[in-house]
C-alpha cells in the first residue's frame, strides 16, 4: 500500500509539473506567434456539423496596427472601461456586479469579465460556467497579465473574440458585415461591432436591432472619455 501511495504521488507530482510547464510555456508563446486558432473556434465547427449546417469560419490574423484605433476604445468603453488600469480584475466590477445580482435577482445576471480574462477563455477554454473553468480562467488571466502587455492582451482579444455566426476577429467581421478591412472601419462601426459583443450569435452589427443600435450609441458617447490605447512599447495611454 505504501508503494502505492509513494508511486501515486510520484504521478500527481509529475502531471502538476506538467501541466504548469506546458501552460506557462503556451502563454510565453503567444506573446509572439499569432493565434490562428482556438478551441472556440473548433467547438462551433463540431456544432455546425452536428446540425448538418455547412462549416463556416472567417478568421484573418491582423496586428494591431492594421485595425482602426476606434476598435480597441469602443471594446474598452463596451467591456471593460478600466483595462488600462487593472492587472486582470476589475474588483470594483466583481463588487458591483455580486451586490446587483444579490439585491435584484429577478433581472439577468450581471458579469463582470475584464477583457484579459475573456481573452484567457477565448484562447484556452471552453464556453461554460462551471468553477473548474472559471478557476482556471483565473489562472491563465494571471499569466497573460504577467507575460503580456496590455497592447498584446487587446490585439490577442481582437483577433479571436466570436463576432457572429462563424466569424472571429475584426478583420473577419469588417470584411462580412461591412466590405473593408479592420483599418477602414469607422467610429460607428466600431461602436456597432462590439455592441453585437454581449452575444454575437444573437446580435448582429449587420442587421442590428434597435437595442443594438442603442447600446451603440451609448458606446460612442463612453469613447470620449476611454483612455486610448499605448503604442506597442509606450506604458502610458495616448492621448485621443
């Protein structure tokens, strides 16, 4: 029994080095190499098959500046005012958000995800609420913060976010839905695309309803008071 227990944990030993070996080093790599794929991407795809619906999957890799400007502070003014500011949490978010829930549970839960831990979820999970994927979220939010910049954190977030059916990325979304590059987007556009952010399946910055286009405008008004963005190499946010 004893050999068991010495050879059990001799495997425990080895498979949490492992795994904190291998997920370190996959966060050190996509700081460079560009995220062609992700397991979001092939979870939809199964899906689409499953359905018998054809395979569909517009993604394009573009650096960050080949993207209009806009895209990162409409983002920021949609999902997460204080990227700029926080290291992966949004404290004053989580708080808000657990006292809202707790004193009107009769409306939709409110969340309170900062950019850099839907770009952790986007990248290396999976879509689901369980603990066991919000705790490892948590970890690999940490990882990004401490091997990434910011400027990395968002070009990563804004190459693989689900923009609609089949579609990730602003390149993509700015080809299907409005026939220019991530470049040429517009203030508006931007604005329109990550309104559609909540649920892209659900809504569209193609075909958007009147509650889109609401929270559009509400997104352009919260862009004039968004820090913009630091160049690559820069630490603190440029002026707009």
């Amino acid at each position: 029994m004893t050999k068991f227990f010495k050879r059990l944990w001799r495997i425990l030993k080895w498979t949490v080095a492992v795994f904190f070996a291998s997920t370190v080093l996959s966060v050190i790599a996509y700081r460079f190499i560009p995220v062609y794929v992700t397991p979001l991407m092939l979870i939809r795809c199964v899906e689409q098959l499953i359905d018998g619906e054809s395979l569909t999957l517009h993604h394009h890799w573009v650096p960050l500046e080949q993207m209009s400007p806009s895209m990162p502070r409409a983002v920021m003014g949609s999902e997460d005012a204080r990227f700029l500011d926080h290291h992966g949490f949004d404290f004053k978010a989580i708080e808000y958000a657990a006292r809202r829930n707790m004193e009107h549970p009769e409306k939709r839960k409110l969340g309170a995800s900062t950019i850099s831990q839907q770009t952790a979820k986007n990248v290396f999970l999976w879509p689901g609420r369980s603990w066991v994927r919000k705790g490892l979220e948590a970890y690999f939010t940490f990882l990004i913060e401490l091997f990434w910049s910011k400027q990395r954190i968002m070009e990563v977030y804004l190459n693989s976010i689900e923009m609609g059916p089949g579609i990730y990325g602003v390149d993509a979304v700015a080809e299907q839905h409005f026939n220019c590059t991530a470049e040429q987007l517009t203030d508006r556009q931007c604005a329109l695309i990550a309104a559609t952010l909540p649920n892209p399946r659900r809504f569209s910055s193609a075909r958007p309803s009147p509650y889109v286009l609401r929270r559009r405008d509400r997104i352009l008004n919260e862009m004039k008071y968004v820090k913009s963005l630091p160049n690559k190499g820069e630490d603190k946010p440029r002026k707009k």
